[in-house]
C-alpha cells in the first residue's frame, strides 16, 4: 500500500467550493491505513482535456485544497468546527474557556486539562489538528505534482504558473499553522515521499521554507479581495499572502527559535524578507507588508459589527473568509451554538444550544465590564446580563428570564447556583435565523484575517522598533468610539488585540509572541514555558524513529 501523506487519520468529507459561473461539488474518498493516509484521487476527466482547459485543471487541482480551509467536522478546518485547531488557540489562553457544567462539558477532563496546560503528549485535539494540517499539505502536494508534470511539458503556461504560485501559498499557509502550533515538523513538498523517507526541520527551516514559499509565489497571485464574490472568493491573492508574511515577520522572534525553553534568542538582524519595497528584517518587513495591504484597497468597516453580519461578503475590511451558506456549501461554525444556553439557542434557531463556551475573568477585565470605561466592544462581542431573543422578547429560563453573570465564571462550576449560566457568551457573528443544522450552517463567511489586525501588527512592529505605534492603535479605538491612547505601549496593544480579535482564534499566538501565555492566571498556575508549542503525539513518534518530541515534554 503508498502512504505518503504524513497523517494519521481521515474520514470522508464532501464539501463545495465557489468557482466562476457555478458551485463545484469535489467529494474527497479518504481512507486510513497504519495511521497514515492514503490518497488514491479519482480523476474522470481525460488528462489531456485538462491540461488545456484552465476551467478544468483549476477544478481538478487547486479546487481541491480549498474544500479543506473549511470544516464540516470534529477536528477539521482552519474554523468554525470543535476539537481542533481553534479549540487549541484559544482556550489554552486567558481568554475563553469550556467550563464543566454538571454533567456537561467533563469530557474526560479534556477541557480542563486544555485550560491549565496540561494536555500531555496524547491529547486528541493534538492528534486531530495535526491530522488535518498534514492531510492538506499531502493534497496540495498532489496538486502541485500534477502541475509540475504540465509545466515540464508546457513550461511557458502562464495559467499552470499561477496555479502553482496560488498552490504553494495556500500550502504555505498551512504550515504556517504547523510552524506556529508545533514548531519543529516534517517538510514534506512531494506526494510521493514515503513514511520512511520523513525527516524533522528544526523550526527555524520551517520559517524560512513558510516565508520563501509566500515570497517566491505571491507576484503571481491576483490582487482581488477574496472575501468578495466572484472569481476569487475564498481563494489565496497578493493580500492573503501579505498578511501571512506579515503574520512571519511579527513573530519572527519566536519562529526563528529552534527552543524556547532556553534563553537564548535569535538576531533579528540576521533575518531578511522580502517585500515589496526591498529586502528588511522583521519589524520594518512588517510595515511594509501591512502598507501594502491598505495600497490594495483594505479599510476598516464603519461599523466594528458589519464584520460578522449575516450579510458579511462585501466588508471592506475583511481580508480572507471561509465562505459559508447553508445551501451552497457544507463549511460550519460551531462556535455560537456551542456558547449558548440551551434556551438561548431554542429562542433564536428553535435548536438548544450546547450551554458551554464562556470569557475568562481576565477577559471580561480587560473589556472594562461594570467599570466606567467598559468598552463598548464588550457588548458587541458577549451576550452578558439578561437574555433576549431576535425580537427582544425575554428569554425564559424555567420561571425567570435567563440571565448570564459573566464573573460568575470557573473551570469548574458544578454544583454552583450559576452552573447552567455563569460568564459571557459569544455574539461576535450576527445570530442567522435562517441558519440550518441547528444553527450551525450559517450565511456569516467565517472571518478568518482582517484588516484591524493590520493595522494592530502596524502599530506592534512599531513600539518593537523604537517608534510611536499610536495613529495605527488610535485608528482601531476611534472606529468603536473609545478615547484614544496616549501612548502605544506593548502591554496596552496586546489589551487591544484581546478587545478587536476575542473570539477569532488569535490569542494563543499572541501570549506567545508577548511572552505571557504561561503566566499564573485565574483558575490555573503559571505552567512550563515549553508548552508553547503543543507536542507531537505518541502516535505520530511511533511510526518513524527519525522524528524527535518537542523540548521539555
């Protein structure tokens, strides 16, 4: 049996993708063998007749990798679904949590576990996150390997050009998750790579392979804004690319650190990128990215919530989306009805939510909550206090109306009076009424970049730098209404990066970069600083000798 793809699990998936003029539906037959994935696609179209057709080759290739950016179950898509890669970013953090309520959410102490860092080198999420980066990389590689072959034979085709720029970046762009999550990982670049010829990069090769992938690929993208509909919807352009070499760029002191467990740290000095306007290293690279991302016709949204509206597909901030629609596609988001109370999600999809997701004490303190300068972002972002449904009608909760107490909140609530109601739950996305699979299949495109982040990476790239960070901070605050600061300061951009991106998947990456993820906080002890990557599961150490665990685990 060929395994070549570095995964250890899968199962079948059936999603859709937007292309010109129609919806293309790709199913994916998936099957395991020894823990490893064995790809066995089944073309039936002539080969030929792809190869001269862009329409088609664009469906039989690149197509492909895109049903895979969204999920339609546990453990799959870059968000939206649970048990992944969202669940391990952000309540790992201070900011959210999945608090045991009686009898729910215990799983095991899976998400007890998760909060206080204490996942081991066996947890699921782990397991199922790297599964599913892994299994991506091994589809785009076969992608890639197809066009490789019509560009031998037809090396000045401009349309397999841009194919292989456009799928080396979204390959890119899942070893970016990879290098940020994990650290020191197999780079595998052909679907014909055997289990046993896998060899461990240490993270620094990965950055770099991350960063020349995006560089040497994104002249050849489109400059359109994939959150529009059209050609380009959802898909990987100049912009997405900007904003991930961004992303490498403001994280390039961690990236570039084979052990953060030491003291030692890299010379940014000694890393260049390049960008559009020359060669810079890191914090100067950030700025110039971030610079051309608004040249390219990015700005913030009037209005903070239009963002996550039901209607979000013409924001002119959003940078790069998961398209979502009941009808036309199969991409989720569990995380609304995963946050509702039971009453709550019966009285805006008739369907009982899952009563789980809730703020941290130190989010809630960070927003301001029951303090004059309670951010207004607080009541956009949490439902809070009493309940009410899309019509503004009390939400009942047995004889009282529901009622969420966000400082409530613990780990462990069992037993408590609030143990069904306490802290604030999400309301970043506009509840959909329409919203089908109780509630879980929406209209809301799944916000995945936007341009708040930019200008918050803009601001951060200059406070690191000896410069003022304060127009680019002062922007984001002006947009919601709140009295700006002073004076940009690294501690107060991280608040404001928890203010604009709760909710969105960020905040791991973030504590890392600031060096505060391990930190004592409520309801858990300072933990180990090699924590902040997530081990390589024993599974994954089984099955070749040549892989080594993380530091410290």
């Amino acid at each position: 049996m060929k395994k070549n793809i570095f995964s250890m699990a899968a199962s079948p998936v059936s999603v859709s993708v937007f292309v010109p003029a129609l919806v293309f539906v790709f199913a994916l037959g998936m099957s395991g063998c020894n823990a490893f994935l064995e790809e066995n696609p089944k073309d039936a179209m002539d080969e030929e007749e792809v190869a001269q057709s862009s329409s088609l080759l664009y469906l039989s290739t690149v197509a492909s990798v895109y049903n895979e950016i969204g999920g339609s179950g546990g453990g799959q898509g870059l968000g939206g679904t649970d048990r992944g890669i969202y669940d391990l970013n952000t309540f790992s953090t201070d900011e959210a949590m999945l608090p045991t309520r009686g009898g729910d959410w215990y799983d095991g102490g899976l998400w007890q576990a998760l909060f206080r860092h204490e996942w081991g080198t066996k947890n699921d999420l782990v397991k199922s996150s790297w599964d599913y980066l892994y299994r991506v990389v091994g589809i785009a590689n076969q992608s890639l390997d197809k066009i490789e072959e019509l560009l031998e034979a037809s090396p000045e085709t401009e349309h397999f050009k841009a194919y292989r720029a456009e799928l080396r970046a979204v390959r890119a762009l899942f070893y970016y998750y990879l290098l940020d999550m994990f650290g020191r990982v197999p780079i595998i670049t052909s679907s014909n790579t055997k289990i046993a010829d896998v060899s461990q990069s240490q993270r620094p090769e990965v950055f770099a392979f991350v960063r020349k992938e995006l560089e040497e690929s994104v002249d050849l993208l489109s400059a359109a804004h994939s959150n529009l509909q059209g050609e380009y919807y959802g898909r990987m352009t100049q912009p997405v690319a900007y904003f991930l070499l961004a992303r490498l760029a403001l994280n390039a002191e961690v990236y570039a650190d084979n052990d953060r467990t030491d003291d030692a740290k890299p010379n940014l000095d000694d890393i260049k990128f390049k960008t559009p306007d020359g060669e810079k290293t890191p914090w100067d690279a950030v700025i110039a990215y971030c610079d051309k991302i608004k040249d390219l016709g990015y700005e913030l949204a009037s209005d903070f919530s239009a963002n996550f509206s039901v209607t979000n597909e013409s924001s002119k901030e959003n940078i790069f989306v998961i398209p979502m629609d009941p009808v036309l596609y199969s991409a989720r988001n569990y995380n609304m009805v995963r946050s509702r109370h039971y009453e709550h999600g019966k009285a805006i999809n008739n369907q009982a939510g899952w009563n789980g997701a809730a703020a941290t004490i130190e989010a809630v303190t960070v927003f301001g909550y029951e303090t004059d300068t309670e951010d207004p972002r607080f009541d956009l972002t949490y439902y809070h206090g009493k309940v009410f449904d899309l019509n503004g009608n009390p939400v009942s909760n047995g004889d009282e109306q529901l009622e969420y107490p966000p400082k409530a909140i613990k780990l462990d609530i069992s037993n408590d009076a609030a143990e069904k109601t306490a802290g604030a739950r999400m309301k970043k996305y506009e509840a959909d009424p329409n919203a089908q699979e109780s509630g879980n299949l929406q209209r809301n495109d799944y916000v995945l970049f936007r341009y708040a982040d930019v200008l918050l990476m803009r601001s951060e790239a200059l406070v690191r730098s000896g410069r003022s960070g304060d127009d680019d901070l002062n922007r984001v605050r002006s947009r919601v209404g709140v009295p700006p600061r002073s004076n940009a300061t690294l501690a107060n951009i991280l608040d404001e990066r928890l203010l604009e991106l709760a909710w969105e998947g960020h905040r791991r990456q973030d504590l890392v970069r600031f060096g505060q993820y391990n930190k004592a906080i409520t309801h858990r002890p300072a933990t180990g600083k090699h924590l902040d990557v997530f081990p390589i599961h024993d599974d994954v150490l089984s099955l070749n000798s040549k892989l080594a665990q993380n530091p410290g685990y």
